[in-house]
C-alpha cells in the first residue's frame, strides 16, 4: 500500500489534535498542512508495520513546539480567538453550548495537560501510546492527564 493512502484515512484524527494544539482553526489548518507536507517529505523514516497516526502527531506535536517557541522569541503574545459556535436546528443548541464550554475549558488547561487529554480522552490513545507519541513518561502522562482531568472538570463545573 502507497504511503498516502495509509496516510489518508488518519486526517480527521490529525485535524481533531492540530486543534487541540492550536485552538484556533486557522493555525489548526496551517499545522495540519505543515505537518502532512512533513509527513509526505520524510516518509522514509516512517517504518512500515508501526502506527503511522502516532508517527504523524508526533510531527505535528513538533512543529506546534516550533511554531510556540519562534512566536515567543518574535516577542508576539499567542492568545487563542474566541470561536463563536454555530447553533444549529432546534435540539442542536443544547450540544453546540457544550461543545462550546468545554473547547473554553480545553483552552485554560496549560498546553502539556491539554495535549495529554487530547490524546487519551478524545482521541483514544493508550497511555503508553500516548506517552511515547509525547515521548514522557507514562507516570508523567497519568499525572498530566489527573490534573488535567480535575482542572477540566473544575471550569466546566463552573461554566454550569
């Protein structure tokens, strides 16, 4: 099977942590774009048989880092946009407030908790999995990921 179409199928996936990341669509987009241009550039060093999704978040979690570290030194402020939801037909509203209280509550939590419940909790990674894609620990994974958790369930306690 060619490098792409294992690729492909995974795209959501990347899309759904790229937001994660940046919490902001349109640096969600340009990370998602940087890290399949990534991808497809060093295919070489992907090893056929292992997880190719775990390899391309792994890109994408390094340029994030990248991109992070040349804004800071650029001495720009990143401060995520606030994203308006758009409410749908009747019985959708209910859903799209959710959403949208808890994507505010994701965007409190520092970005190495963030990024661990990302993994685990919405995109269903194992822990070892997801400690080898973030390349910590897992004790450092499983503590990321209670905090994270509590810090999660405090804001979305108080959004209520």
């Amino acid at each position: 099977m060619r490098f792409e179409d294992e690729l492909l199928p995974h795209l959501p996936r990347l899309r759904r942590v790229a937001y994660a990341l940046a919490r902001n669509p349109a640096d969600a987009d340009d990370l998602l774009q940087a890290g399949v241009e990534r991808a497809l550039l060093r295919r070489d060093q992907w090893q056929p048989g292992t997880r190719i999704d775990a390899w391309a978040i792994r890109i994408l979690r390094n340029l994030w880092i990248d991109t992070v570290r040349s804004r800071s030194r650029a001495g720009e402020t990143f401060v995520p946009a606030e994203q308006g939801d758009a409410i749908g037909a009747h019985g959708e509203q209910e859903m799209a407030v959710e959403m949208h209280n808890i994507g505010r509550a994701m965007g409190k939590l520092p970005p190495e908790q963030r990024e661990v419940i990302a993994l685990v909790m919405v995109e269903g990674f194992a822990y070892r999995e997801a400690a080898e894609i973030l390349d910590i620990p897992i004790g450092t994974l499983t503590s990321r990921l209670v905090r994270g958790r509590d810090a999660l369930l405090g804001a979305l306690g108080e959004a209520a």
